[in-house]
C-alpha cells in the first residue's frame, strides 16, 4: 500500500490517526491510516483506510466527516484518475 501511495504521487498519510470529535476533542478510536487533509490536500474529503475495525469506528469515522474505504482495492480504485475518466466522473 505504502509503495502504492509514493507511485501515485497522493500525499503519505499518517498511520494510526487517532481519531477525535472535532468540536469536543473526544477521542473516538484509531484509524489505520488516515489522509485527514484528502487526497489530494485540500481538495477532498478526509480519507481513512480501516482494515478488519470494528463497526464502532466505522461508525465514529463516518461521523466525524470521513468517507472510509475498507479494502486496498476500493481506495485505489477511488484514487484512479483513469478509473474517474472512464466512468465520467472527472
């Protein structure tokens, strides 16, 4: 995943984000890996990758604003602009 992520140029991440309420500071869980800026910066939604979590921090992602994928695959395929180009969405 790592050698992925500098082949495509996308910011690294940061690895075991520690996920928290943004209005209270509560800590809701950690996130395996987390680009809580977007992909690219700025210019998208936070993106956590959570692999084998509970539904809890799914849950706790989702609320806090982040749109989550749950498999390399997914968050490839979201990542590829050709995928985009190809389905219109570009």
């Amino acid at each position: 995943m790592s050698q992925w992520v500098v082949e495509t140029g996308l910011p690294e991440g940061e690895f075991l984000f520690d996920l928290a309420n943004p209005d209270t500071g509560e800590a809701n869980g950690i996130l395996d890996l987390a680009w809580p800026d977007g992909t690219p910066e700025g210019l998208s939604a936070q993106v956590p990758m959570l692999l084998h979590e509970p539904k809890e921090i799914e849950t706790a992602a989702n609320r806090t604003g982040y749109w989550f994928f749950t498999d390399v695959v997914s968050i490839k395929r979201y990542e590829d602009p050709e995928v985009l180009i190809a389905e219109g969405m570009s």
